[in-house]
C-alpha cells in the first residue's frame, strides 16, 4: 500500500480497525440496498473519459423536471461496454440457422444392416497396383462401425 501512495499512519490505522472487528460480525448477512440509480452504458472510447464529469454537471437539469426528477431521483451510473477487440470482428461464432450446413454434419450411422469393409485384390501380374474395393457385409452386433 505505500508504493501505492499511502501514507503508513493511515495504513495502520485501517489494520487496527479490521483486526478489532469481530469475526462473527463480518460473518452476519447484511441487506443489500436496492439502488434506484439508472445505469448509463456506453462503448468504451478514450475521447469519453469527461463524459463522467459531464453527467454529474448537468444532472441537476434532470432534477428540475418534475418528472425527469421522478425517473432520475440520483446520479446515472456510468458503466463501459468493451469494444469489440480484432477476434471478435474476425470470428463468427453463430452457426447458420438456415439448414444448409445439415448435409455437412457429422453423426452416428443408424443404418444397422450395413458395414463397409475394405478388402484389397491382388493380381498375379508384377508391377501392379493393390485396388481397393468395398463391400457390404450385414452385422446386426455393431451397426454404428464402418471399416475401410
């Protein structure tokens, strides 16, 4: 806390006042307060930085109308969004709803009378090339493996 800037009587002072406080007095549930504060959310820029001291200027303009000062009792809370960073603008990460990506899917085979297995013919001649061919075989115990 001193590299901080804090001077170290007010240091000791804040670690006397915790270590006297009560454990089972931190430990009790204390009601939160329900603020009427209305949150003002904006896109993070740094040319906003004195839109802070700008909303606290002008808010008594809010108080002055009657209804205004009903809808805005207190000071909006300004809150920053953050802006889209480069991954975000670059990567679409909603899949289409549209249906057309269906054909292109992946998923288990609910065909139970078929398998592929790869068998491989040989021919007697020299220098020639091993040609596969696929057949159907039926195999009602694993229906969801295919063999190549």
């Amino acid at each position: 806390m001193r590299q901080k800037g804090y001077k170290p009587k007010t240091i000791t002072k804040q670690i006397n006042s915790a270590v006297k406080t009560p454990r089972t007095h931190l430990l009790q549930y204390k009601e939160k307060k329900i603020s009427t504060r209305v949150p003002l959310v904006v896109t993070y820029n740094p040319a906003l930085e004195e839109i802070r001291k700008i909303i606290k200027d002008l808010h008594p303009i809010l108080t002055e109308d009657e209804t205004l000062k009903n809808i805005f009792p207190e000071t909006l809370i300004l809150a920053f969004r953050q802006p889209p960073n480069l991954q975000q603008k670059l990567i679409n990460r909603k899949l289409p709803t549209d249906g057309k990506n269906e054909e292109n899917r992946t998923s288990q085979c609910k065909k139970t009378s078929l398998q592929t297995v790869s068998t491989y013919a040989q021919t007697t001649q020299p220098h020639t090339t091993i040609k596969p061919t696929a057949l159907k075989v039926h195999t009602p115990a694993h229906p969801a493996i295919w063999y190549t």
